[in-house]
C-alpha cells in the first residue's frame, strides 16, 4: 500500500514527472484519500512557483570590486581605535 512515507520520498520524482505510470496512479490514489499529503504536495508546488518568481532573470552587473571597497571602507577600524 502506498503510504504517506511514500509519498515524501517520491514527492520530487513525483512532481518532476518521473514515475512510472503505476506510481503515479498510486500516488494519486493516496493524495485522493490523504488529505495531509494533498496539502503537503500543494505546499511544494507553491514554493517552487514562489522561487521561481524570486530568481533573477536578469545578467547580475554589479560591480563587486566596488562593493568590496565600500563594505571594507565601513568594516575598517576608524582611525580613533
Ligand atoms: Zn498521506
């Protein structure tokens, strides 16, 4: 019987779309009947669409050894230590 244990180990192969057929049709069979892993699965299919709206789509250009400069110039010791 495929069981909730089940279901957490095979939730990314699950959602990636690779399982078998017979796989999937269990794991639909038990989020039919398991209302914790429905919500469960939901949970991860959220977060996965919240970070990939999250991710930069854009060429990061900032300039590092500028950025460097700064934080070392408000890192330093002062001239008073
Ligand atoms: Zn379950």
């Amino acid at each position: 019987m495929f069981d909730c244990k089940d279901v957490s180990e095979q939730t990314n192969n699950y959602i990636d779309g690779e399982v078998s057929l017979i796989l999937r049709i269990r794991f639909m069979l038990h989020l039919f009947i398991c209302k914790s892993c429905r919500a469960y699965i939901q949970q991860i299919r959220n977060t996965i669409m919240a970070i990939s709206i999250l991710e930069p789509k854009e060429k990061d250009d900032t300039d590092k050894s500028a950025l460097v400069k700064t934080c070392l110039l408000y890192t330093s010791p002062s001239p008073r230590d």
